[in-house]
C-alpha cells in the first residue's frame, strides 16, 4: 500500500487570505510552513460556489448536474461511488472527522468511521439549529454583517472539537505505531466549518487584526448598471444599499481572525502527525469548499463567479515525492484534487469522475494539460448559472440574461466585462458553447423543480417523524453571542 493520507478541508475560506498566497496581513503560520514545504496551487476553482453542491462534487469527482445536486437541500444518490470507497477499495479504512454537509440518511458516504458530525440535522426538518443570539448571521443575510466582531462563532468551538478529536486519533495512531500493531496506512479526512460566517472572533484574535485589514480592494457600489443577476443577488440577500464602513471593517477584521484561529487548530493537527512519527510519509493535502468575498464587488458570502467566491486555496505536501515550495499556476477544478489524492494513494479511479490526477503535471510541468474548469449555481428560483475558465479567460452564463466575459491576466479583479468587445465576439461564442456542451438548464430547471416538490414532501414527514440524526454535533445557542 501506499503513503497516509491527511485530507484537511475547510469552509469558505477565500484565497486571498493567506500568507503563502500573499497576504501580509493574514498570519497563517502553518499553511505557510506547509505550502513551504508542498506545493501551491495558485488557480483551482470550486465545482459550485456553495456548500453542499461544491462538496458532493468533490466527493465524488462528478459535477453537480451529473450528482442531480444543486442546492444544499439536495441528497446525493448512495450508489454514486466517492473519494471515501476509492480509498476503502485500496485497502485503506477512511476515516472522517467533523463537517461533511451531506444531506440524507447516507452520513459515511464510504467513511468506514466519522466522529464530530455536522451542527445540522442529517434530514429535512429535523431538529433545528439554533445560533442564539446570532441567529440568521450563517446564512446569506446583511444581519450577518450587522451582527459581526467580537464575541464567539460556534463554528469555532466546533473546530475545536474536530481538532481536539483529529489529534486523539493520530495519538492513538502513533501508540499503534510504537507498539508494532499498525497494520496499514491510514486515510484520514479533517472536515471544518472556519472561516464561514458569522463574522465573530474571541476577543484576542480580532484584536490581534483590529485597524490592520485594509478596505475591499475592488469595491462596488449598488446601481442600475450591475449586471442584472448581480443586482439581484444585492437586492435578495440585503445588500443592494451600502454597507456601512464600520460595519465592513468590523466583518472583515473577524473574517481575518476566525482564518488565524483555523491556521492554529491546522498546526494542532501538523504537529499531532509530526510528533508520532508520521510527518515523512503522508500526504497533506488542504482546501476548501469555496471562496468568501467579503466585500469585494460590493458582495458577501460566495454564491457568485468571481475568483474572491469560485477559486479556493490548494495546497498539497508529499516529502521526497513533490518539490518543496512549488507553485502551479495552470488553471484547475477541485475534482482534480479529488482524483490526484486517489492516483496518489494508489486507489482505482472513480468510474464516473471529471477529475484528472495532477500527478503527472506536477511532475512534469511541459505536460499535455488543459487549462479548463468549471464550476456551476442553480437554486430552487429559477436561477441557471455556469461558468468555464480556460486559460486566462473566464465566461460567466447566466440563462436568459447575458454572459459575463473576464480576461484574468489582464484583469484580475474582473472589473472590466468584454462580453459585448467585438474583438471577443468568437471567443464567447466559443465557450459559451463548451459551457452548454452536456449541460442543458431547460432539463436540470425541470430536474429541479421535481427535487422542490419532493423535498417538500420529506419536509413535512421529517417535521412528523423528528427522525434521530445518526452523525451531529450538539450546537448550543449559547455556543453564539456578541460581547
């Protein structure tokens, strides 16, 4: 069998905020200290720029129209095969600890083992989360920007039992290990709810970022010119009027926090796996599910195409196998991160997936790759939305409303939309096709709404029934408050 594996996902975490991806004011020691010693991926994109879709995708290497999951109300199908039965089918006994966001009385997925569920109920209608004092600052709302600084997240304390449980693990592990009784490697998946929202830090590490974190750097103020879907959002989620500045300083410095206390739990874990021998030969591999704008764009939370929401960090250290300080700049999906750890630790390939191993690329930067990927939205409204990124152009569809065309090199904060520039008149027609190519949003617009119907019905049975969930984590109101 082949090396360990130490798989490290987080939740919206934007990567822009991080020291190995050049923020001097972020302080991300032991993501540093890793990319130093991995490799750095500087353009990976999410399969959706929202929870549940993004991490079925990643699971299971498909995008979401080939999972049927778009909304994270959606359950994914128990016979579509994931990372998890890959790594099982290579003799590895995966193991989970913490967030997975799975919806369904599916709560493995493939995991032989998980510990430290989510903080949601595992079945429409269950047992509600209750956030206290912070109620409504998780989701998409302006209170979440209203009701930030300085108090404590739940989601924190949830990491910290992840942690604490990722680190009882390896302990035990390395016990095994002294003793002679460990029989094979280990495959294990660290799943966690930082840096998501609500904006709230502990006092000690917002004051560590009070007056340090500069304002948006592509700001955007709300008017009639947005893009029409963009002003939309504005308007659903609160934000169509301008946030006040205080308001925006106070979210972003806890947003920048809630980052440095993940980075810290990550070394907790790093030097759990280092001081019971392990560090040499496993894999560490860390992402997220998402990006989070924080104001960038005039936006907030993800749910958009622009790189603060669609691209999310990757790094992934092997020692003796990858070089050290490496850094990639090709254009890639997190379903090739998905397929790289499976090819890394010598599992079969997943039948179904889009991923492709970056194997070969990291070891041979002239490789034949394609500079491609996608990622895609739709909800339960009506909103049908996909975007392609090949090379340094990025088109953002929206069905019935006009597209989006970027020039990344040239434009990083995707400022200037050349959609209508003549010059591009064939490049968007170009890939307007490759993103419409096996995606059709008449037939997933139908799809969706027969899922609406259905999850209604399960609704009310849920409501009836209160079913008992098999994996959650007991979030307290009072794990939630603002000092």
């Amino acid at each position: 069998m082949g090396p360990n594996l130490l798989y490290i996902h987080s939740d919206q975490h934007s990567p822009f905020v991080a020291g190995c991806y050049g923020d001097d004011v972020a302080i991300t020691p032991h993501l540093d200290a890793l990319a130093a010693r991995g490799v750095t991926l500087d353009n990976v994109y999410c399969p959706s720029p929202i929870c549940v879709p993004s991490r079925m995708a990643m699971l299971t290497g498909r995008y979401p129209h080939e999972n049927e999951v778009w909304t994270n109300n959606h359950v994914l199908d128990s016979g579509i095969p994931t990372f998890a039965h890959a790594m099982g089918a290579a003799g590895y006994n995966p193991v989970l600890v913490g967030r997975m966001h799975s919806n369904g009385p599916d709560q493995l997925h493939g995991y032989a083992e998980r510990y430290v569920g989510d903080h949601g109920s595992n079945l429409p209608n269950g047992r509600p989360v209750n956030h206290g004092m912070l109620q409504g600052t998780a989701g998409p709302k302006r209170v979440s920007i209203r009701k930030s600084g300085i108090g404590q997240s739940a989601y924190q304390v949830h990491d910290e039992d992840v942690t604490a449980s990722t680190v009882a693990y390896l302990d035990r592990l390395g016990v095994q290990k002294r003793a002679g009784t460990m029989r094979k490697p280990f495959s294990l998946s660290v799943g966690f709810m930082l840096p998501h929202q609500p904006f709230v830090a502990r006092r000690e590490d917002y004051e560590r970022f009070a007056g340090r974190v500069p304002p948006p750097r592509s700001p955007v103020s709300y008017s009639e010119d947005l893009h029409p879907h963009i002003r939309m959002w504005r308007q659903e989620c609160g934000i169509a009027t301008e946030v006040p500045g205080h308001q925006v300083d106070r979210a972003r410095t806890a947003y920048w926090a809630l980052i440095y206390r993940m980075d810290a739990m990550i070394g907790q874990i790093l030097d759990a796996l280092k001081s019971n021998g392990f560090e040499e030969d496993t894999i560490v591999a860390y992402s997220s599910d998402h990006g989070e704008q924080v104001g960038e764009h005039g936006l907030w939370w993800k749910q958009t195409y622009y790189d603060d929401s669609a691209k999310v960090p990757a790094i992934i250290a092997w020692p003796g196998r990858l070089p050290e300080g490496g850094r990639v700049d090709r254009v890639i999906s997190a379903l090739d991160i998905n397929a790289t750890m499976i090819d890394a630790l010598g599992g079969p390939p997943l039948p179904t997936s889009r991923g492709r191993s970056l194997l070969p690329l990291l070891d041979d930067p002239s490789f034949d790759w394609e500079d491609i990927a996608f990622s895609e939205y739709c909800t339960e409204d009506g909103c049908l939305t996909r975007m392609v990124r090949r090379g340094p152009w990025k088109l953002n569809y929206y069905h019935g409303q006009p597209s989006q065309l970027f020039h990344l090199e040239e434009d990083p904060r995707e400022m200037t939309d050349r959609v209508d520039d003549p010059s591009c008149a064939n490049l968007v027609s170009e890939l307007t096709e490759r993103v419409l190519d096996g995606w059709d949003p008449e037939a997933i617009w139908e799809k969706i709404q027969t899922k609406s119907t259905e999850f209604s019905l399960i609704s009310k049975w849920g409501r009836n029934v209160k079913p008992e969930d098999t994996h959650r984590w007991d979030l307290r109101p009072e794990m939630d408050y603002l000092e």
